[in-house]
C-alpha cells in the first residue's frame, strides 16, 4: 500500500513509524522503545522544532525510561511537541465507566508533566480516546492520547489545536494536530508594570514626555501624548532593567561562579564581588516576582517563596485560553483559521449594529398591555410646582427650613 511519503522511521521495536514528505527536513534525533524524537525544519516556520512521538508501556514501572526521556528533552532551548498514547490518565474526570479511578496511579505522569514545563493544549472533538469496546456495561473510555507543548511553542504557534478523529478499525481515536506559525504576526501590546514606580527617575521621565508640546485639537493632541509616553516607557525600561529574566539567569551563574572564588581565596576584593553580585541577584528575582505576580493576576502568595514554577503554569494556561481555534457560526458550520474567524466576527457584530430597512408593524405593539392610565402620563409629563418641589425639598432633607 503506497502512503505518498518519501521518507520512513521506526523505533527499535517496531511500535511507532514515522512518515515524511520532501516537503519538511525531518532528524532523528532519539529513537527507543517507547518514543521518537526528531528535530524538523519546513519553510513556513521561523525556527526548527522538536516534535516527541509516543507509544507508552502499559504498565507503571516499564513507563519510567520515558519519563526520564521527557526530562531530557525538556531542557531543549528550541519549541517542543510531544504527543501520543501516554496509556495514562491526569485526573479521574477523563475516564468513563468501570470502578471508581485511583488518582494515585497519575501522581508520577503529573510530576513529569510539571516538571518538564508542559501545557497540555486540550483538544476539539469526544473527550476520550480510547475505549474497551466491551458490552453488557462493561464499557469503558479514557483519555490516554493528548498533546503538550513547552513555552517556546507557544510563544512561536499559539494557534496549535489537537483534534480527537473518529476511531476507526482501532481501539484508539487518531489525533490530528494543526500548528501555524505565529511568530511575525503577534501584536505585542504596551503593558504599564507596576514595579516602574519604585524606580527614582520613572517620574521624572513621565513628566519631561508628556510636559512636551503637542499641537492640534484635545483628541489629536491626548492621542500623540499616550503614543510618545508608551514608546518613551518602553525605552526607558530596556534601559533601566533590560531582558529581566535574562538578567536573572545571568546573576545566579554569576552568584555561583563568585561564591567558588571566595571558598577558593578568601579575601576582601573576593567577598565583597559576592555581595554585591548577590545585592544585584536579589533585586532581580524581586522584579522577576512582581512581573509574574502581575501577569498571573495573583496578590495572594506569601513573601519568601518565588514560586516561579507555579506562575509560568498559571502564565501558560491563560495564554491558552486567550486562543480561539474554531468556531460554530450561524449556519451550524464549524470554521477554524485566523482571517476566517476575524471576518465573521466582524460580519456578526456588524449584523447586530447596523439597522435595517424594514418597516415595523405597530399593529403588533397593541398587544402590549398599557401599565400607565392617561391620567398618570398627564402627571408625569407636566411640569411641578413650586409646592410639589418644597415637599421634595423637605422630604430629603427634614431639617431645613421652609
């Protein structure tokens, strides 16, 4: 059987082929029994990636060279993909049927999941993959198939969606995984961040810009002061603090490296490099904190832990979730695609604004029921008194005078 493909792998024990056109460079880059992981280069990506295809064991202790694998993998600077058959559920809600799951059994696949930075992207479609097949009530569905990608990806492709397909000859739903790269297309929007105001010289810049004279009418002249104050912020920013988390990746090796050297020669000039490396560490890591205290939208984290880990994860599932994939229009059509949805959200909204030329039957308006009598509408439209307003007067103050 001919499958149109130029190129084939598979791994040592025959579980897992991939297939490729001319079309991509595909590398393999490891190949066991439980995964392949190559690097692959196509045209229309900025940047190579790394894409994990996996066949789990199934039982819990054969799993464990996957698991070291992923960790492996996850100190990769490049984007990430790894998806397949983990034979392994996260959380008793992706199981159906059968005895009541042991969420114990998880615990080891949710740590490597933590571990290695992943995001699971959720999928479009039945919400299992997987199913025994079985009758007389003995039928039972899991999700054991899922993608997850690392930070990179989803700086690179947020747009990426898995599908669940259809099962068919098999025990296992197919999965299908669209990804679009993103990279020269994202529109990154001026952020104010709150630890600027701490910094001496963030109110004076603000002042020297907007004291600058602009001419033209209120709207033009607000307009060109917001534009020239977010540009002035953004330089100001790079100069003061530069790449924050870069600068505390850079302080940390720096600490390391200036604590080798006073355990090696204990001496004044040594010690004193040590503190001051670690003056400028700390700041760091305080800025670094307060930019994903503010991301995260979280105010309720004790001092003293910078729960690093636990913000990017917050981090990452907010960025998921500001991504539309598909969407189920007028007619009951599911449409997916950037361009597509754009153009019927627009034509949605501007169906709801835009009048129309019809003329209305008031005859239809008869059949509401007339809660006001003519008299009480007499009331209400003619002008008060000078007594009806005194007693207005009184009632809302009663201690003023008459």
């Amino acid at each position: 059987m001919k499958i149109g493909m130029d190129y084939g792998h598979s791994n040592p024990n025959n579980k897992i082929w991939l297939f490729w056109s001319n079309e991509v460079v595909c590398k393999i880059l490891d190949s066991d029994q439980q995964q392949i992981t190559c690097e692959v280069n196509h045209d229309n990506c900025s940047e190579s990636f790394l894409m994990t295809y996996v066949y789990a064991k199934c039982r819990d202790q054969l799993r464990k060279p996957l698991w070291d694998s992923m960790l492996k993998w996850s100190a990769t600077v490049h984007p990430w993909c790894i998806l397949g058959d983990f034979n392994v559920i996260t959380s008793a809600q992706e199981k159906l049927g059968g005895r009541e799951y042991n969420i114990r059994k998880s615990l080891e696949f949710i740590n490597i999941i933590d571990s290695c930075g992943l995001i699971d992207m959720g999928y479009n479609g039945q919400p299992y993959t997987w199913c025994n097949h079985r009758n007389n009530g003995d039928m039972i569905w899991k999700r054991l198939d899922r993608g997850m990608v690392n930070d990179k990806w989803l700086d690179i492709m947020p747009h990426t969606n898995v599908t669940h397909l259809p099962s068919v000859g098999s025990d296992h739903s197919p999965l299908l995984l669209d990804m679009i790269d993103h990279k020269d297309t994202v529109i990154k929007y001026f952020k104010f961040l709150n630890y600027w105001t701490e910094n001496d010289t963030f109110l004076h810049t603000v002042e020297n810009c907007w004291n600058k004279k602009v001419t033209g009418n209120p709207m033009w002249i607000l307009h060109t002061k917001l534009k020239r104050l977010t540009k002035t912020l953004r330089e100001w920013s790079k100069k003061e603090y530069g790449d924050v988390f870069e600068k505390v990746k850079f302080y940390e090796e720096s600490v390391k490296t200036a604590e080798g050297n006073y355990i090696r020669d204990s001496s004044r000039d040594n010690r004193e490099q040590l503190y001051a490396l670690n003056a400028q560490y700390i700041k760091y890591l305080k800025i670094e904190h307060a930019i994903l205290q503010q991301k995260t939208h979280l105010h309720w984290l004790k001092e003293g832990d910078a729960n690093s880990k636990y913000f990017h994860a917050v981090i990452r599932g907010k960025r998921k979730k500001m991504v539309i994939h598909k969407l189920l229009n007028d007619n009951g059509s599911c449409i997916q695609g950037d361009e597509v949805i754009a153009r019927e959200a627009c034509n949605y909204y501007q169906n709801i604004f835009t009048g129309k030329s019809v003329k209305i039957n008031e005859d239809q308006l008869q059949c509401i029921p007339k809660m006001v009598t003519m008299e009480q509408n007499h009331d209400l439209e003619r002008m008060p008194n000078i007594d009806e307003l005194r007693n207005i007067v009184m009632n809302m103050n009663p201690h003023s005078a008459p």
